[in-house]
C-alpha cells in the first residue's frame, strides 16, 4: 500500500469524514469559516467607479444626452427608445446597488465584492457632488508646470479626429487603412 508524500489538506479530510459520517463534514472548523474578501476588490471598485459616474452623468444631464443625439446620426423616431432604454439602465442600477446595500448590511459575514461596489459607487458620488471651487482650489495647488501640461493636454485631446482613431482601431473597411494592410 502507497503512503501519502504530501500534506494532507482540508479536502482529503473532508473526504474521510464524509465516508464516516456524511452530515459531519459541513460542521467541520474550516467549513463554517467564510472568505471575506472578494475576488479583485480593486478591479470591482473601479468598474463600480467608472459605471457610477456614468449613470450619475447621464441623469443629471439629460438634457446633454438629448443635444448628443440630435448631433448624432440617429433618427428622431429612434430618440425616445434609446432615452428610455437609458432610463431602464439606470433602474437596474439603482437596483443592483440597493442590492448590495443590503448585501452589505444584512449578511453576517463574507461580504464578498459588495464593499468594493459601495466604495466605487461612494467615490462616484463625491466626485459628482464635489462643487467646482474645490477642483480650481486643487488646480491651483498645482505646480505651473503640471497646469501647463493638463492645459496642453486638453487642448491636443480635443484636436484628435476621433472618426479616424475608431476607424484605424476597428480595422473597418475604410479604404485608406485597407489599402495599407
């Protein structure tokens, strides 16, 4: 008969105790340990951050989006379905993030990525909310270097033909990009 060489985990415990005695293994130590942490909290806080500040975006300036697609090609039929497919967006939301509201609050333990979600989400809302004299207070706690660079930057970023960035980087069938394959 083999031996074992390695070290017995968990698992191969679990396993001898279930062929003794089935209803004992859910009562082993490690069983009722629960993980608190979520798998990437950072990842969930950004995509929380990012998808929070959007939303908050859009119901706040509605009337921007409006103004976004009557610049657009879209047809105005088409206006009132997309506005309302944006509001069923935001509905799922407010749901999703009440959900994890009482996730946080509600479960005993292993709160998983639902304290990520709400810190993402809280970071979305300050930023919102934030009056504008704090971001000319922080602009002007900036070096006159760093002003120069953002000032440049902003500038050059509102220069770029974003037309022909998404037609060079979908690999669309502009004749000029196809031309040069």
């Amino acid at each position: 008969m083999k031996r074992s060489v390695r070290k017995l985990s968990h698992t191969d415990f679990a396993a001898r105790v279930a062929v003794v005695e089935k209803a004992y293994v859910d009562r082993t130590p490690y069983a009722l340990r629960r993980d608190k942490t979520g798998e990437r909290p950072l990842f969930w806080a950004g995509v929380s951050l990012m998808w929070s500040w959007f939303a908050l975006y859009i119901s706040f300036h509605r009337p921007a989006v409006k103004q976004f697609l009557g610049t657009r090609d879209v047809p105005v039929h088409l206006h009132d379905p997309i506005m309302a497919g944006v509001a069923a967006a935001l509905m799922m939301s407010i749901v999703f993030l009440l959900y994890h509201i009482g996730r946080a609050l509600f479960r005993a333990r292993g709160y998983y990525n639902s304290g990520s979600i709400l810190v993402g989400f809280s970071l979305a809302v300050a930023i919102h909310l934030a009056p504008a004299s704090l971001y000319q207070n922080a602009y002007g706690m900036l070096g006159s270097d760093t002003q120069q660079l953002l000032t440049s930057t902003a500038s050059r970023v509102s220069q770029i033909g974003w037309n022909d960035v998404v037609a060079v980087t979908s690999r669309g069938g502009d004749e000029r990009i196809a031309s040069n394959r």
